[in-house]
C-alpha cells in the first residue's frame, strides 16, 4: 500500500489491524556525475521499496526527497536542505505519523550525507517524551540501503573495480533499472574512467578536486539488468529487516 494512493479510511483499518510500521524512502536530489540522475539517492530508496510493495504488504510513504547535500551545490539542479530545516522536517513527518498510529518509522536511506542529520532528527524527537519522563509511543529505525545485509558485498563484487563512493555503478544500475530511457546515459565515454577519491568538505572544494561530481567510480558499467538484480537482493534483505525492526 501507497500513502499517497490510500484513503484515510485504509490507513485507519491498516492500524487497527495491528500493522504499525512504515517504510519512508528517505534520499536527496544532487548532481551524480555526467552518467547519474540528479534525484539517484532519492529514486534508489524510491524504486528498492516500490519493488519490495509490489511483492509485499507494507506501507510505503512519500519519499522524503530532499535531504542534506550543501557540498554538491556546486553543480547545476542540486537542492539541499539546511541540517536544521531537515531536523523540523522530519521531526513534523514523525509527529502525523505516529499521530496516525504508524509509529514503526523505517527510514530507508538512500544518502550517505544525510546519515548524521537523521540521527540528529530521531533524537529531536525524542526529546519531549525524555524530558517529560514519558514513553515515547514511536521508535525510528534508518537503513542505508547498501547497508541492507549482503547489499554491499553484491555491490562490490558486481564492480571490483570503480564501483566508487559518489555516482556509484551500482546506485546509477538500481536507477537505470528504474528509469530504463535513461540507461543511455551510459555509452558515454568519461575522462578519467574512474574518478578520483578523497575528502568531502564545502561545495566549491568539491566541484574543484571532484571535477564531473564523481568520486572514485567508473558509473558506465552500470546496466539496467544489474539493477534490476540488485534491486531484487534488496528486496528480501528489506523484508527480513523490517521484520527485525518491528518485533523490536
Ligand atoms: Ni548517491
């Protein structure tokens, strides 16, 4: 079931049947080098939990689009949100869900760069039940979707060579499985082949070491049936993850 596509009177009957837990594609949208989709780190968690709906019964939300990426707006069509404009955001999503009974939160990730930020999030809203010495009637969870078990050493194994850690293969792969018209993309031919790595600081050092908005990743190996491969991995580590989560 879809948020956006449900009634209230669904989501009510969803509760009161006992299925308390949400999934919420939680990513950003910043440029992902020359081969990559500007919204890669909000599609990926997008297209892993509508794939997992399909097969599943659980609740998807909107997907919580624009998340913390002050260092890529160097690069045209990025948007970031300010880590506190993130915090009040988020903290608003959690307090009508669980309002709403739905006060199992999975935040599935899709940005590393938002990690910091939605740990910082949980604990805003947290924090009026532990002043007030109160049970908090809701608990978050947050999956980097890479992190899922056994996602990462796919990943890496897939592309032992320029999988990368920005404009990844494997990221831009679960996009193209996606968004198949866009797999195009991929003849293209990048100078270097691999980006170069190193550190992550303000936006204007980044575009200067980070040149096409790649780090260390050679993106066009990616296909649209290795996404579609890795999306179907994701789906059963999601599934034996949530259920972790909601007996916990
Ligand atoms: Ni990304």
């Amino acid at each position: 079931m879809h948020l956006s596509t449900a009634t209230w009177q669904e989501i009510e009957a969803r509760v009161k049947s006992g299925k308390t837990s949400i999934i919420i594609p939680i990513g950003s949208h910043e440029q992902h080098g020359p081969t990559g989709l500007i919204g890669t780190d909000a599609l990926c968690p997008e297209i892993i939990a509508k794939a997992c709906e399909a097969q599943n019964d659980v609740l998807i939300a909107p997907t919580f689009s624009v998340g913390m990426a002050q260092h890529h707006i160097g690069f045209p069509g990025s948007i970031t949100l300010r880590p506190t404009t993130m915090i009040a955001a988020m903290v608003d999503w959690t307090n009508c869900l669980a309002k709403a009974g739905l006060t199992r939160l999975y935040w599935l990730n899709g940005h590393g760069g938002n990690v910091a930020t939605i740990n910082a999030a949980f604990s805003e809203s947290y924090v009026p039940y532990s002043m007030e010495s109160k049970l908090c009637p809701f608990a978050h969870k947050i999956s980097n979707w890479w992190d899922l078990p056994e996602i990462n050493k796919f990943c890496y194994d897939m592309y032992p060579i320029g999988h990368g850690s920005h404009g990844t293969a494997s990221e831009v792969a679960v996009t193209y499985w996606g968004y198949p018209e866009r797999a195009v993309l991929g003849q293209m031919v990048l100078d270097p082949k691999i980006a170069p790595d190193g550190p992550i600081r303000d936006a204007v050092d980044y575009r200067k070491r980070f040149p096409d908005g790649r780090i260390g990743s050679d993106p066009t190996q990616a296909t649209i049936e290795q996404g579609g491969q890795i999306v179907a991995k994701c789906i059963t580590a999601l599934m034996q993850d949530l259920a972790i989560f909601e007996q916990s």
